[in-house]
C-alpha cells in the first residue's frame, strides 16, 4: 500500500518535470502555432549551457541558471527573428523542416563540442536531500522544487497571457495574424518575445533535467516526446491543462514502473493513446479553437 | 492637399489582378464611399491601403508622404484604421480586450478611450465580459468599429459594416457617424447597400472588375449612370 502511495507522490513529482519541458512547447505552439521539433535538443543544449556556466564560473548550477537564463532569452529572440519567423507562412512544412534541420545540427553540434560523455549538473547535498513524510515514504528536495518550478512557471505564464497588454498581444496574433498587424502589432516582434519566453522556460526545464539525471546530447528527442504527449493530453492552448498533461504522464510512467520496472516508458505512452481515443482535444482543451 | 490619395493603385493575388491603377482621393474630414459589384476589388482597395496585401509604394500617399512600401502595423500607427469584413474580432478576448488591443499601436493620445467608445455603444459595456462570438452581429460590429476608433485614427476604413445585418441595426450603427466624423477622422466606406452609401457619403467612387467606372457627388450622379458604372453597359 505504501508503495503505491509512493508510486503516486514521486508521479506527480515527475510530471512537474514533464510539465516543465512542455510548457515552452505549450508557449511557442499557442503563439504561432509553430511546431518546434527542435525543442527538446534546446533543452539539452540549455542543460550543456548551464554546465559550462556552472563549470568556467565555478558556480553552483542554480546560481549559473541565473546568468544562462537572460543570454538564453537572447538566443531564442535571434533565432525566431533570424530564422524562424522566415518559415511561418500558410504552410506548416517549412517550419516542420527548418526545426528538425536545428535538431540535427544542435545534436552534433553538441556531440562535437561536449562529446558524447553523460553530463550532469553537480549541486552538491541539495541533489540527494529528501523531506520524510512519515510511513516510509519521502520525497526529493530537488524533484519537490521542480514541481513547484512546474506550477510557478505556469501561473506566471498565465498571469502574463491573461492579465497583460503582452499576452493580449499574444493571445489576438494567435487568434487572427493578419487583424493582429490591423492592431499595429508587429507580428515578427510578437513571435521573437515569446520566443524568447520560451527559451527561459526551457532553460529551467533544463536545470532540473540535469539536477535530477545524467543528460547527453542525444536524449533530447526522447524529450521532446515527452513534452509534446503531455501538451496532448492537455489539451492544446490550455497552460493548466500541460501541468495536468505532464503529470498525468509522470503517474502514468511511475505506476507503470510500479507494476513492471520495463512497463515505465511504455506505460506513458500508453496513457497517451488512452488519452487520445476517449478525449481526442485533450484533457482541458480551450473552449474555443 | 488631400490626406490620403491613391494614385495608380495597382494589387495582385498571385497572377490575378485585383486592381488596375486606382485613383481616389479623401480630404481631411471628408467621407467617401467605395460602391461595386462582389469582386469589383473594394475590399481589395482597402487592404491594399492598410498595407495587407502588396502595393506599389508610391500608390498610397498619406499627408503627402508615400506609404506604401509600409507594413500594416506601421499605417495603423500612422493613423489609419481598418474595420474588416466580416468584423473578425478576436475569438479568445473578451469585448473589453478587443477594445483594448485597438490601442495597442496608440502612442499619442486622441479622442477615443474605452470610456468614450462605451458612451458610444453602452451595450458593449455591458456585455464587456463576453467573449465576442456570444455577441449578436450587430453588437459584434460595434465591437470592431470601436476596436478600430481606439487607434484615434484620422482616417477610418469601414469594410462592409452593414453586411448581415437587419435594417435597424444598420441604422444603429450609420447613426454613430456624425459623432465619429465629429472627432474629424475621414471615413471610407466600402458599402454594398448604394442607398445607405448615398446618405452619408460626401463623394461616391464606384468600381467595376477592379477599375473606377465612376466618381462623383451623390447629387450629382443619376440612377441611370450609378446602374451603368455598377454592371457595366
């Protein structure tokens, strides 16, 4: 019995981590209906950032997320002004292409640089503390902050979508691109800040990745998988509904691995599918489409 | 000199020409009315004019200055404002948001507020809170019209504002004019409705297969030649 109390808990806990690599992917969807295939390779790409800060500067990595942040918010804006706002047009291939082109590149890119050594972010005592919850059962310091992370930086996202003149913006070009410009909103503007906001998602996405296991540069398909089911069972345009998604997808994954150490990546998918047949639009899908 | 003029206005949709070489011009506190058959290019025109479709860039002219090599957030910011076809508001934002984003662009201060376009449309106050596909057209329109007056524009370009809409509405809607030409913003109206054109318009530019057949005061223009310039002899 209390083994499956656990399962439950630490499910939960993942899901906070699988909430945090979709949400960036929840962002830059909701916008500009761009599907970034290349989104979780910038996470990995983000985690090698913060382990090159925290290594030159001698930082502690949740100091070193704090320089990584501001420069990868920078990055993303250039990216999605250089290159990205150049593909969005009436057809969805190109930016399809163009992404998986950048995950390409990020991989061996990453491969070149940092080979292809499992990495991890070093913390210090703070990686393996844990809060006991009496009955045997206890939970992870570093998990628990990635939870926490999870909803802060969703209820941010939505203070900001819904109670700002900026997530007005955002929310009118995802409606209607072409009315949006009407509103003197400069459109290609619009996508480089958010963008940019998504970058800073995915940096703290990427800090708990490396705090909680080893990363190297090639999981950052595996991420994104996980990001784009939790983004699904959601339901698409709903920020609550990817925290839902990702911890649906985290319990999923623990129950599973519960029952049969081998059933836990499996078992997510499965809750996937099972998602996708009785809800097709997702948990919590936006009323309106 | 007149605020806004076209001179040889010219727009394509790929390889299909829309427009062949317009000439119209609108003086300050004026109102002109675009009239046409479907597809004669009115609403061609106006877009071309907001700068949401490409344009030869000395065929827009705005105080003089050429405008249209400009990208539509710049003309709205300018001071000339697009209410579209088919009213397009903003399906995810309440009435109060849409009228908000209106003034996105706004970097001077004008006549219009969200207090100002409620004293114009008190319904829309009270259904602020609304998502606007609950809203009926009429309140719809009202909506984009006063979404389209929070950029202060000096220039209104109205697309087809009675479109779907019952008689009565419509004479809601034209009745809130003379307070918009008031604040001395200009007005173009695309308008299928040739009587309600008539009445408010100062001149009449009608179209037909993306040419100008015809220009004149409303007094001064015949049944016979408005029936004419509008199918074509």
């Amino acid at each position: 019995m209390i083994g499956w109390l656990d399962a439950l808990i630490q499910g939960v806990l993942l899901g906070g981590l699988y909430a945090l690599f979709a949400a960036g992917l929840s962002l830059i969807f909701g916008v500009m209906r761009l599907v970034n295939l290349a989104h979780g390779d910038l996470i990995v790409l983000a985690a090698f950032a913060i382990l090159l800060t925290a290594r030159k500067l001698g930082l502690d990595p949740f100091v070193a997320v704090l320089v990584a942040l501001p420069v990868m918010f920078v990055i993303g804006w250039a990216l999605q002004h250089v290159l990205l706002n150049r593909t969005l047009g009436r057809d969805l291939l190109p930016p399809l292409l163009v992404t998986f082109g950048l995950s390409i590149i990020i991989q061996n890119g990453l491969l070149q640089i940092f080979s292809a050594d499992s990495q991890r972010l070093r913390s210090g005592a703070i990686e393996t503390a844990s809060i006991a919850l009496g009955g045997g059962i206890a939970v992870g310091v570093v998990p628990l902050l990635t939870l926490l992370s999870a909803i802060t930086v969703i209820l941010f996202l939505n203070l900001l979508f819904y109670r700002t003149p900026l997530g007005r913006a955002f929310r009118a070009t995802s409606d209607d691109l072409e009315v949006a410009q009407l509103m003197g909103i400069d459109v290609s503007r619009i996508f480089a800040v958010a963008m940019g906001l998504a970058f800073i998602v995915i940096t703290i996405a990427a800090l708990y990745l490396g705090l909680r296991a080893n990363f190297d540069p090639t999981i950052g398909p595996g991420r994104l998988l996980y990001a784009f089911e939790a983004v699904i069972i959601g339901g698409l345009g709903s920020f609550w509904g990817t925290l839902a998604g990702g911890i649906v997808l985290g319990l999923a994954q623990t129950i599973g691995a519960r029952i049969d150490p081998e059933w836990q990546i499996l078992s997510g998918h499965l809750a996937f599918l099972l998602v996708l047949v009785l809800r097709p639009r997702g948990l919590f899908p936006r009323a309106l489409d | 000199m007149p605020l806004l003029q076209t001179c040889k206005l010219t727009a394509f949709y790929g390889d299909f020409q829309a427009l062949y070489g317009i000439d119209t011009s609108l003086d300050a506190g004026e109102t002109i009315a675009i009239i046409g058959a479907n597809g004669a290019g009115k609403s061609t025109f106006l877009k071309a004019i907001a700068g949401l479709i490409q344009r030869p860039a000395d065929s827009v002219l705005f105080d003089g200055r050429p405008i249209g090599s400009r990208a539509a957030a710049d003309i709205v910011r300018l001071g000339v404002a697009l209410v579209p076809e088919g009213r397009r508001l903003f399906a995810s934002l309440t009435v109060e948001e849409n009228l908000l984003i209106g003034g996105y662009g706004r970097k001077t201060p004008g006549p219009w507020s969200l207090d100002r376009v409620y004293s114009l449309f008190p319904i829309l106050k009270e259904r602020r809170s609304s998502a606007t596909p609950t809203l009926s057209g009429g309140q719809q329109q009202m909506a984009a019209l006063g979404r389209a007056l929070m950029s202060n524009p000096r220039v209104l370009l109205c697309d087809e504002i009675s479109l779907g809409l019952a008689p009565i509405v419509i004479s809601d809607i034209y009745a809130v004019l003379p307070q918009i030409k008031a604040e001395g913003t200009s007005v173009v109206l695309v308008e299928q409705d040739i009587v309600q054109a008539m009445k408010v318009a100062d001149r009449v530019y009608c179209f037909q297969e993306g040419r100008l057949s015809l220009a004149g005061s409303p007094r001064e223009l015949t049944r016979k030649q408005i029936h004419r310039a509008y199918f074509g002899s």
